[in-house]
C-alpha cells in the first residue's frame, strides 16, 4: 500500500470512528440530563466489565484475521483467509456464548467488589447487577460483528467497518436516549431501571451494525468469489495449523486491547474505595468516578479517535510491506505513521487541556464543573500517550514483535496498580491520571525502544518534526489562553452558553492559526498529502498575484 492509500485508509476510518465519537460524546449530555453523574458511574459499573468480556471473548482474533488474510492475500493465496473466515464464524459464536454465560453469572460478585457491603448512594448492588446483566446480552452477536470486519480490512477495504460503525451508533444512542427517557420521565420509573436498558443498546446498535455488514457482504461475494478462484497458490494449510498461527496473533492482540479497559478496571476497583478511605463523601466519590472514566474519558477519546484508526489501517499494510520484505516501504509507512499522530494528536491534547473548564461545562453543564474539568484538564494530554501506544503496539505486531507491545503493556499495568491507590490518597482523583500517565510512558518507552531496534527505524528525522510541531502547537496554545482569557472577562463560564460560547471561539481561532502554520511552511502537505500542498499553492499565487 501507498502512503497515499494509507493516508486514504487512515482517514476513512478515522471519520467513521471521530463520527461515532462525537455522537457517543453528544448524547452523554441529554443521557447525562436524565440519569445524572451517578447515573453515568452506574452506566460504567456494566460497561467496563462488558468490554473486558468482550475482548476476552474476540481473543483478539477480528484484527489477527485482518493480519492473516492480508498476509495471505499478499501470497496470492486467497482460499486460505475464507477458510479461516468461514471457521472462525463457528468459534467466534461459541467464544460469544461463553462470555455471556460468565459475565452474566458474575455480575453479583463484581457488584459486591465494586459497591462493597453497603450500597452508595443512588447506586444499589441489586442495580449494579441489573445493568452488567443486560449489557451481557450484546457478547452474543458483538464477536462475530467483529470478525467480519477484520476480514474486510485484511482486503484493505475500510468502508464497512467505517459505515457499520457509524450506524451501530447511531441506533444505540436513540435507543438509549428514547427508553431512559421514557422510563424516568414518562414512567416515572428509576434511574437504575434505566441505565441498565440503556446498556442493552450495545446489543441493539450491533443488530444494525450486522447489518450494514451484511449488506456490503452480499454486494461483495462475487467479488470474493473471483479472488478465491484467481488463486495462484493454495498453501493447504490444515485448521491446526491455521489456528496456531491465528492464536500467536490473536493472544498479543486481545491484550493490547484491553489496554484502555484494564486500566479502568484498576480504577473502577480501586477509585472509590480510595478515596472513601482518605475521608471524601461517598456521593462525590461516584460524581468524580462518573466525570472521570465517562465525561472526560469520551472527551479525550475523540483525538484517540484517529490512532484508533490508524492502528487497524497500519496492521495489514505493515504485515504486507513486511512479508514482501520492502524495507523502504516499510520505514515511510512507520514515519507517516507517526507524523500523522503527533501533527493532529499533540495541538488536540494540548488544546483540549487549555479548554478544559469551558469545555466540561459547555458540553457537561456547569454543576459539577470544578470537578469535572479538573480532571480533564489533567487528564486530555494522557490522549497523546493513548494515541502513541497504539500506533506502535500496531506497528510490533506488523513486523511480527508483538510480544514486545505486549511485555511493554505488562510493565505500565504494573505501574498503574502498583502506584494507583498511593497516588490516590496523596492527590486525590488526579492521583489516577498520574498513575495512568506513568503506566502508558513505560509502555510507549518500551514500544518506542523495539521498533528502533527491531524495525531498523532511525529516529532522528522524527525527532526534528517532533520539534517542529511542538513550536507551532505552543503558539496555537499560546493563542487559545489568550482568547479564553479575553473571552472570559465579557462572558463568564457561569452558565453552558458563555462556556459554549468561549470554547467553539476558542477552538476556531487556535484551528486556524494551526492550520495556517502548517500550510504556510508546508508541514500540513508533506504529513497530510496533496490536497494541502494545493492550498500552499494557491496561497502563493495570492501573494504573487
């Protein structure tokens, strides 16, 4: 694959996945209305142990699918990937079932482990227990969501999973905004009734995303159908043999990607028992609990958004540039890569961490903004740490070192439990994004070292963009301070207009003088391709003319 059609992919799947970001970011606020923050905490109780299951339950195995199939195909050896497919289906539905069964079985003593012996206020055990039991339903028809997708991006074609993606979203959110809404305004009904239906929306959003998938799958089979009988080899490969090599990708892969949900985990058993321990309230425990792994989780997931997408383009165009042993190929694909991620990732974090007060409270209101944007403000630059970790946890795995990403996981995981509670108690909840922050640079130094020693990869070129970027985004930030704090002496963040108001001002002025940096020196056309090395053209023939 070309830079340019890696560009193209990143992109593709970057909007679908920014798309659902964003409207998993819009409804949190009408949800967040209905069910408040103690609401969200309880919505966090079913979904983190969701996605641990989850992932448990793929094994990794829809992104090794897309690592085998791309290998493959690049072999000319297309009748081995559908046989995997088709195989996979099987143990994808039995994987499936198996994790509803132990997730709904143990959603009593996670409730115990998570709520203790005494219920919190507003949040009961009997709810806690509710809403991981009705989450549970969607491990049934998610895993084989999945490995559908892997297989389509094995063929380098990202526009099923960038549209099934978005409409799975899309049906979540009205079904979790129409039931919650009519059971606590129309029925009068609880709040823990009607997080834990909003939880079943996972099963519900995977219907509609099944189904897009279907559709591009029947639209796609003659396709499929050509490639398999235009073959040049057939390795015959028996289904042990597959599998072996399937599982020595899968393994690595599920791990890396309970990154995320294994360090909240560590937060959803450790937070409020921590804090309750050094005298905080109960109540503003699970406010901060909710604020911190909801709120300003999904804020900072947005700029995380374009590794996300990034790392399932990079997987089966390295593993391809790696097999047909094209170094050079290879090596700009890792500098773009990483280009790519600093130039967007870094002005995002920074910005966002700027903004945090007239962000949280825009988007959030402004009741519980001391706390909430307190922690945003801490916690959006760990986004870049976020970002880096999975570019290069991908980039491992495509040069066949995935043990490496995954040693590299185990030593921040390490980290993060060992320093969490400590940090906790000394610093209260900023204790937790430094214990995550700590975790994720032991990983990324690890990961970093790895693809200089193993990918060959010189980093000194890297480096002087590196720099060259963090001056344009410390004059972008020095802009955005400089317009909230003008903003904010006309229009005080008292209440969710003016925050509004300073924040979009704020991000369209900091945008502009970025991008015009960028495209000014040309950074943005060498990064981000030839539609911006047009714009420096045509803002030449301005200046000439």
């Amino acid at each position: 694959m070309t830079d340019s059609k890696l560009v193209r992919g990143t992109m593709i799947l970057t909007a679908s996945i920014f798309i659902s970001k964003i409207l998993g970011l819009i409804y949190i606020f009408p949800f967040t209305a209905i069910v408040g923050e103690k609401g969200l905490a309880l919505y966090s109780y079913g979904y983190i142990p969701y996605t641990v299951l989850l992932s448990v339950a793929t094994l990794g195995i829809p992104l090794a699918v897309s690592k085998f199939v791309s290998k493959y195909n690049a072999l000319g050896d297309y009748e081995t990937g559908r046989r995997l497919f088709k195989s996979g289906l099987i143990v994808m539905s039995v994987t499936g079932i198996v994790a509803f069964l132990i997730l709904f079985s143990l959603a009593g003593p996670i409730a115990n482990i998570v709520v203790g012996d005494k219920d919190l206020k507003g949040n009961s055990i009997t709810d806690v227990i509710l809403t991981i039991r009705m989450v549970s339903v969607a491990l049934l028809i998610v895993p084989i969501m999945s490995l559908i997708r892997g297989y389509f991006q094995g063929y380098q074609s990202m526009g099923p999973t960038a549209v099934s993606q978005v409409i799975e979203q899309i049906v979540r959110i009205i079904f979790i905004l129409s039931l919650t809404f009519v059971i606590v305004t129309l029925m009068n009904g609880s709040i823990g009734v009607a997080v834990a239906f909003a939880t079943f929306g996972a099963f519900v959003g995977a219907l509609g995303g099944m189904t897009v998938l279907l559709i591009y799958w029947f639209k796609r089979k003659k396709y499929f159908h050509k490639q398999y009988q235009e073959s040049k080899v057939n390795h015959n490969l028996p289904l042990s043999s597959m599998y072996r090599e399937l599982v020595s990708y899968a393994l690595p892969l599920s791990f890396i990607g309970l990154a995320i949900p294994l360090y909240q985990t560590i937060d959803m058993l450790t937070f409020n028992k921590a804090l309750i321990g050094i005298g905080v309230d109960e109540d503003a425990a699970q406010v901060a609990f909710g604020a911190f792994v909801q709120a300003s989780h999904k804020l900072i997931l947005i700029p995380v958004s374009i590794a996300t997408a990034m790392s399932l383009t990079l997987l089966p165009t390295i593993t391809k540039s790696f097999i047909n042993k094209d170094h050079a190929m290879l090596q700009r694909q890792v500098t773009q890569t990483y280009q790519i991620i600093l130039y967007l990732t870094l002005p995002a974090a920074v910005g966002l961490s700027i903004l945090a007060y007239p962000a949280y409270g825009g988007l959030f209101g402004v009741g519980n903004i001391e706390i909430g944007a307190a922690i945003l403000q801490y916690y959006a630059p760990i986004a870049i740490f976020f970002s880096l970790f999975a570019v290069t946890s991908a980039i491992l795995q495509g040069i066949n070192r995935q043990r490496i990403a995954v040693i590299g996981l185990v030593a921040g995981l390490l980290v993060k439990l060992s320093l969490n509670v400590i940090l906790l108690s000394q610093f209260e909840t900023r204790g937790a994004i430094y214990a995550t922050g700590l975790g994720y640079l032991t990983s990324l130094g690890v990961n970093i070292w790895a693809i200089g020693k193993y990918g060959n990869y010189n980093y000194r070129f890297m480096l002087k963009r590196f720099f060259l970027i963090s001056i344009f985004t410390g004059i972008m930030a020095a802009v955005v301070i400089f317009m909230r704090e003008l903003l904010t002496l006309a229009l005080p963040i008292e209440n969710r207009l003016n925050a509004l108001v300073v924040l979009l001002t704020s991000v369209v002025v900091g945008g502009i003088v970025y991008l015009y940096l960028g495209v000014r020196t040309n950074l943005a056309g060498q990064i981000l391709g030839a539609r911006f090395k047009i714009l420096k053209k045509k803002q030449k023939s301005k200046e000439l003319s």
